[in-house]
C-alpha cells in the first residue's frame, strides 16, 4: 500500500498494487468509527499444488496467495457516498476527504457499508 497525503490536498489517497484479482473479490469497508478495510483472497492456481510428475512443475515460487487484510483509519464521521474507490489494470485506488463533511440534513446516514461496488 502507498498513501498519498499531501498537507494542503483536500483527498487522501489509497493505492493498492492487487494484480489479477476482480472487483467482486476485493472487500472495501467502512465502520462508523472511521475505520476502511480492504480484504480479498487470492487464489492459487489449482496445477500449482500437483503432485503428478506428468503435469506442469514450479519450481520457483514468488508470488504471494491466501488472504490479505488491511485497515486504515480515516476521518470519523465519513460516510460511504465520501469515499470513492476504483480498480483498474490491478491497482486499487481509494480516496476520502481529509476532513469529514458536516452531516447532511438528510434522515440519517447511509447503512451500507461496502463501497466498491458503488
């Protein structure tokens, strides 16, 4: 993960390098308390676990599988609608305000908590 936080930018931002995963097994969440996890699950690729000599071999084993969980602290008060996320070419982008808006006089917050799928 890098963040980018410069001082007198309005956004925060989040990158995430996550290649070859699609957006629906990516989890991005955000708590009440002002907390934004990211989850997922990276799979192995079933040929690598063969024990058949007959079929393909690895001998060399670098990238990383199984799940992967991270969370940031943001701004208490944020709401799903002030955070926007993006996943293009393996990278997670996720921006949010350095500041939490004032509340809106809307009836009540939202009650969904995943936002990339928005």
């Amino acid at each position: 993960m890098e963040i980018c936080d410069e001082p007198d930018a309005q956004l925060v931002t989040a990158i995430f390098e996550l290649p070859g995963l699609r957006k629906e097994e990516i989890g991005v969440h955000l708590t009440r308390e002002g907390r934004l996890t990211i989850s997922g699950e990276r799979r192995a690729p079933p040929l690598l676990n063969n024990a058949d000599p007959s079929l393909p071999r690895y001998p060399v084993r670098e990238l990383k599988y199984g799940r992967f969980e991270r969370t940031i602290d943001v701004p208490p008060g944020l709401e799903v609608k002030d955070i926007t996320a993006s996943l293009s070419e393996g990278m997670l982008s996720i921006s949010w305000p350095r500041v939490a808006p004032p509340p809106a006089q809307a009836p009540g917050p939202s009650t969904r908590t995943h936002i990339l799928d928005t």
